[in-house]
C-alpha cells in the first residue's frame, strides 16, 4: 500500500477551525507547495516564503502528527 503525502495528507485538515485547518487550506491552494514528501524542502519552502513562526512551527507539529498517523 502507498503512503500517503504529507501534501495530501493535511488537505483532509482543510475544514478545522484550527492552526492546523489554516495551514491545510494555505497549502491546498498554493500550486507551488513542494510535492515532495520531504520534511526539509518543505520547512524551506515556507521559509522562503516567509511563512511566519506560528504557521511553520503548526508545520512542525502537523509534520510529526502525520509521521504517527502513517
């Protein structure tokens, strides 16, 4: 069975009223968000694009959620 993305993973969070939620629908819509599935390439991909300290660390923290889910 594949693993699912983090990309398509989060998606799912899209309608909660949470940090999490935020981030969900940020990435959903940005076309440029990194497919792949590497932590590292993502937190620099918010920080080039100067994603402020709450929305990478609700990354961090969604990061480490969806490694436990999987």
């Amino acid at each position: 069975m594949a693993k699912i993305s983090f990309r398509n993973w989060i998606v799912k969070f899209e309608s909660v009223d949470l940090p999490i939620g935020d981030l969900a629908k940020d990435i959903k819509t940005d076309s440029r968000f990194p497919k792949e599935n590497d932590k590292e390439i993502i937190r620099r991909y918010l920080r080039n694009r100067r994603a402020c300290k709450d929305a990478i660390e609700t990354f961090e923290n969604a990061w480490d959620y969806y490694l436990k889910s999987r």
